[in-house]
C-alpha cells in the first residue's frame, strides 16, 4: 500500500477500508464541509490513478466517485423540479388573474348579471 500525507499532517496506509469509509459518508451525505468535498473527490480520483492500489481500493474509489455523481444530479433534479414548480405557479395565478378580470368585464357588459352557463 502506497503512504500518502494525512489531512492532519500525520501519514496513513491508503486501503479498501478507508475509501469504502468515504463512500459510505459521500452516499449517506454525512455532513462534509464543502471545502472537503473537493479534497475527497481528488483522492478518491488519485486512487483509481495509482498503478500501486489494488482491484478492491480502485472499485470501491470508483462507487464512491458514482455515488458522489449520482447525488449531484439528484440534487440538480430537484433544483430542476422546484424551479418548474414555481414556474407553474407564477402562470396559474397570471391566468386566473386573468379569467378575474374577464369575468368582471363580461358583468359589466351584461349589466351585472352573470352569463348563463351549460353544463
């Protein structure tokens, strides 16, 4: 196992536990500070990149890598659908506004009385 340069200064043994231990927090989106993300990713990108990581380590960088992709689209999904959402209901209400004024104007025709309707 290659040794790399910790995060507190300190070296540690790279290996399939710790990188299935960074899925797993990316995953179950354990909080991370968000200038940590980056530095995840990277690492995990470095391990697919090593010649010296074995098959177990390289798999398990790359589900956490697709983990970490996946929850960005579905957070992009989201962003997507609520902006939809708002869309929508900014047109409703531009529309009933809309019906609002027109029925007023045909009372005002019709001298106060409401068109028939069929039903």
């Amino acid at each position: 196992m290659s040794e790399d340069q910790g995060g507190s200064g300190g070296t540690y043994a790279r290996n399939t536990r710790h990188t299935r231990l960074v899925g797993r927090a990316l995953r179950e989106r354990w909080r991370i500070r968000k200038g940590l993300r980056g530095t995840l990713i990277d690492r995990l990108a470095q391990i697919l990149e090593d010649a010296a990581s074995g098959p177990r380590e390289v798999t398990a960088a790359a589900k956490a890598i697709l983990s970490a992709s996946k929850i960005n689209l579905e957070n992009i999904s989201v962003a997507v659908k609520a902006i939809e959402q708002t869309d929508l209901e900014v047109r409703m209400t531009e529309i009933e506004r809309k019906l609002d004024v027109q029925k007023k104007a045909r009372e005002e025709y019709s001298g106060g009385q409401a068109y028939p309707t069929t039903e």
